[in-house]
C-alpha cells in the first residue's frame, strides 16, 4: 500500500545502513538501486521493493549480525571505495560478508587488530562515544626503549593536539603496563584521533606496531590476521550487558 512507503533515505537510515545524510550522498553516486534501477533522492520505497546498497540487499528486518576481525596493515576502516580520490582498500569489501556492515570505529591504515563489524548501529554509538568509558585494549612497540618513568606519565594523562576540536586537550588517565623494554600495553576510556601515536610522540617516541586486543569484553584471542568470525550468543549478551543496551 502506498501508505507503507517512505523514503530511500529514511528507509536506509532505519535498516541501521547508514545516516540518511550518507545515504543521499550514496544515492548520488550511484551506490543504491531499487529494483534494478538507480534509485533517486526523495524515492518512495517499501519492503516489496528489492533494495541494493553496495550490491547487497538492505531489509528493514535484518538479522543481527556482530563479528570480529583481526584488521592486518593497509586496509582503511570505512566502506569507502575512495579517500581522498584515491582508490583504496577497505575492510568491508575485503570481508566480502554476504550481508550489509558496518566497522564499529576505526583503527588508521598503518595499524592491526581488533574491530567489530555489525549492522546494530546502537552498539556503534555506544562504543565511539568516549563518555561511556568503555575499555579498549592495545599493544604498542615503539623505536626505543621506553622508561618506567615515560610509562608513568603515559598513564597520568599527556596534552595533545586533536584535530576534531583544533586545539589541545589532556586525555584521560589510562592503565599501562611493560610487555618488554621497548613495547607496553595501554588501556584507553577514549578514541581521540591517532591517540596513541600522538601520546607517544610527546615524549620523542615512534610508534612502530600498535594492535588493539580487546574492546570491552571481546578479546582478539587466537584469530589470525585477515580472518573473522561471529560472536558467540554469550559474547553479544554481555557485550549488550555492559554497554547497558535492552535486547
């Protein structure tokens, strides 16, 4: 029925794809189709039509889908095509999920490890807002050795530049503690951008690997480098649990 329409860009935005902001700038490039055809700003659409996003099937009722990926150097945390006009790859198409999603945050290009992928875009907000204080784990090697003292004041809380705000702002006290004489392990309440490259510069070090371990309760275990897998019903319960979101 006519009455069952709305919107492509309502309709996107519902089905936990994307802003309906992203997804007119989707439609403009040419990145949805409604029954084959290119869809237009402004389009009716309903659940009887079939709607492609990126070449794979958007409904209203997804399944809800959470994995973890252990993110290897080069790929870009967006499902972008392109950056800056640039070709690149990214993290959704090089998992070629059969299903539309998402990654929870980012981990820059040059970094590895740990990243969520869901079609649950309230897991996502939950996650990136820093004043949840949820944890995020990493591990970091630098180009020397780092002191116990250059640890320590890791840990108080360093003044940084952050992009976002174009200022410098202190961040927040964290947990860090050595793996070896020239690499520790830190534990993060926040996301500013490059954070923890930016801490490290302060005191004249270089960051040379950083991987991120754990976020909230999902641990990167033994998975290898480019591989995913799903979360076990017990790990979205708990995950659910501490980010205090009803099922």
């Amino acid at each position: 029925m006519e009455s069952d329409k709305i919107r492509i860009n309502k309709f996107l935005s519902m089905s936990g794809i994307c802003s309906r902001r992203e997804a007119d700038r989707a439609i403009l490039e040419g990145r949805v189709l409604v029954n084959s055809l290119p869809s237009e700003q402004g389009q009716m659409v309903s659940e009887e039509d079939e709607i492609l996003f990126d070449g794979k099937r958007v409904s209203l009722k997804n399944e809800d889908i959470y994995l973890i990926f252990n993110k290897p150097m080069g790929l870009v945390c967006t499902t972008a095509k392109f950056e800056n006009g640039v070709k690149i790859r990214n993290v959704v198409d090089y998992i070629n999920y059969p299903e539309r999603i998402y990654p929870v945050g980012r981990l820059d290009k040059n970094s590895e490890g740990l990243l969520i992928l869901t079609n649950q875009g309230n897991v996502m907000n939950k996650v990136l807002k820093s004043r949840y204080n949820h944890e995020k784990e990493y591990f970091v090697k630098v180009n020397k050795d780092i002191s116990d003292d250059d640890l320590k004041r890791l840990s108080k809380g360093v003044r940084i530049f952050d992009p976002s705000k174009n200022r410098e702002v202190y961040t927040k006290r964290c947990k860090v503690w050595r793996e070896s004489s020239d690499s520790f392990h830190i534990i993060l309440t926040q996301g500013l951008n490059r954070q923890i490259r930016r801490m490290c510069e302060t005191f004249g070090f270089k960051v040379v690997r950083l991987r991120r371990d754990r976020i909230v309760n999902i641990t990167l275990g033994e998975l290898k480098p480019g591989k995913y897998r799903k979360l076990s019903k017990e790990e979205v319960a708990e995950l659910k649990r501490q980010l205090n979101i009803d099922e």
